[in-house]
C-alpha cells in the first residue's frame, strides 16, 4: 500500500495548493495520504473537494502542532480530527498567531544581526497559511545571506541560533489531548531526537496517544528498528510519512517516498474504523 501520512501545502509552508497536492498524489499512485500543515487545518476541505474525484485516494484530514518542552521541540500530528472542532480551532488560531509574532520578532533580530529582510515579504510568502520559519529562510536566501537554505536554520534561525525567537508554548500532552478530544488519533512525529522519548511516552499515552512516526525520510534502518520497537513495547501503532514540503529538498523528502509497511496502514485505518471515524 503506497502511503504518506505526513504531507504539507500552501496552508502552511508547502508549496503545492491542497488541490496540487492530491493531483500529483494520484499521479504517484498514491493508495492514502494525510495532509498535515502545521498549526493549520485550513487546507484539508479544498483537498477533500478535489478527492472526491479519485475514488481510489483515501484523504485523512490532519494537523502538524508544534509544542515545546525544555530544551527541546516536539511535533503532534493528529488524524481525522473534527477539523470544524471549536477549541481545536481557537488554539490552532491562537498558535497561527504567535506565529506571526515570532517570525516579525525574528526579523527584527536580523536586522540588528546586519541581515535586514522584509517581515511583509515573508507575509507574502505565506500567503493565506500558517507564517513559518521556511518563509525566513526562503527570504534570507533570495537576499543573498545564505548559499543554502539549511544554513537559515543551522545559522540563525535554529533553537540555539542569534535569532531565534521562542514560540507561544504549548505542551506536547497538551497537544494530543486536543487532538483527542477532537476526534482524532494523535501521533509523536519523526520521535528519533525526543530526548528521554521513553519517560516522556506514558504522559503522552495518558492523554490519548495512539502512534509513533517510526517511517520517516532521514531515518536509517537502525533508527527505524529502534522506534518499532518502542512501538510495539507500549503498543503503539506505527506510521509514516515524507514530511513533504516541495521539490526543492529544503525540508523533508519527496511525495511518497518513504515505504510505509501496509499492516502499520491497516492498523491506523482499523482503529479509526473501530471509533467510528471512518465508514
């Protein structure tokens, strides 16, 4: 079964639209697939529109929430979520937000760094999705201060870079009991770095979590081994995806590329079937 349950579009920093998205999805023969822009789900009901057209592409809505913990970052991603929920909305909104006032924030410390770039540019850039700190980057390089996009975030714009600026918290327990309570099926994203991942794990599944994203683009088969493993000790389901952004490489992988064992799909369908998410 050809899946990528980790994919991003113009709702946040994607380059492809939503409906892009699930073109080129079927051009790939993609079976499943689960948009999850970060901090947004603004752009799961233009997806959903144009999928009803390909019977043969199953659509999860999803969502890509960053939280914080000491000195680290993790990613929640949620699946078949009510994406018309509430408090799901409010918090998503409230996380857009500071946003908005994180990358103006970091804009203004480049500009004291010598680096000076247009916050409205970057605005631009992110059009009517989730502002993030790819549009930065993508600014700082096309004025010439980076060779790469990779050095924005190894430079200056990473946790312990000179410009970063921290987010408006939320915890990652936090994070998957809203995704929970929404209807939906939270699971930690590429978990390899999450320092202490195995203390941490019996909070998180308190608050309803469900999976472990053990099939990721930059993990080897060592790593993978290690998170199915942890996996299967707290009997966690296993999923997968590309973190797909564009085709340019500057973050995650390409469109399906990353295989994803069928049983790990099936188990994730299975479940959602099981609570009723899906018919």
């Amino acid at each position: 079964m050809k899946a990528d349950l980790h994919l991003h579009t113009t709702a946040s920093d994607g380059s492809l639209t939503p409906s892009e998205l699930i073109t080129r999805a079927v051009e790939l023969n993609l079976e499943v697939i689960a948009i999850t822009d970060h901090d947004s789900v603004e752009g799961v009901p233009a997806a959903a529109e144009v999928s009803r057209n390909y019977p043969q592409l199953t659509l999860i809505p999803g969502v890509e929430i960053s939280t914080d913990i000491p000195n680290n970052e993790i990613h929640v991603l949620g699946y078949f979520m009510d994406c018309s929920d509430r408090k799901l909305n409010d918090e998503l909104s409230r996380l857009r937000i500071s946003r908005q006032t994180r990358a103006e924030k970091m804009a203004q410390k480049l500009k004291t760094l010598g680096l000076p770039i247009d916050y409205e540019h970057v605005l631009a850039l992110a059009g009517d999705g989730s502002v993030g700190r790819p549009h930065i980057a993508k600014v700082m390089l096309e004025n010439g201060y980076i060779s790469e996009f990779r050095e924005a975030f190894d430079n200056y714009i990473g946790r312990n870079g000179p410009a970063y600026v921290e987010r408006e918290k939320m915890l990652p327990e936090e994070a998957v009991a809203l995704v929970a309570n929404a209807g939906g099926l939270p699971v930690l994203a590429h978990p390899a770095d999450i320092d202490g991942i195995e203390e941490l794990l019996p909070l998180y599944i308190e608050n309803g979590l469900i999976g472990l994203e053990t099939y990721y683009h930059w993990y080897n088969q060592q790593t993978i081994k290690r998170l199915a493993n942890l996996a299967d000790k707290y009997n966690l389901i296993t999923t997968g995806g590309s973190d797909y952004h564009n085709d340019n490489g500057d973050a995650g992988g390409p469109l399906g590329s990353v295989d994803i064992p069928r049983k790990s799909i099936e188990k994730l369908l299975s479940l959602a079937r099981e609570k009723g998410l899906i018919s």
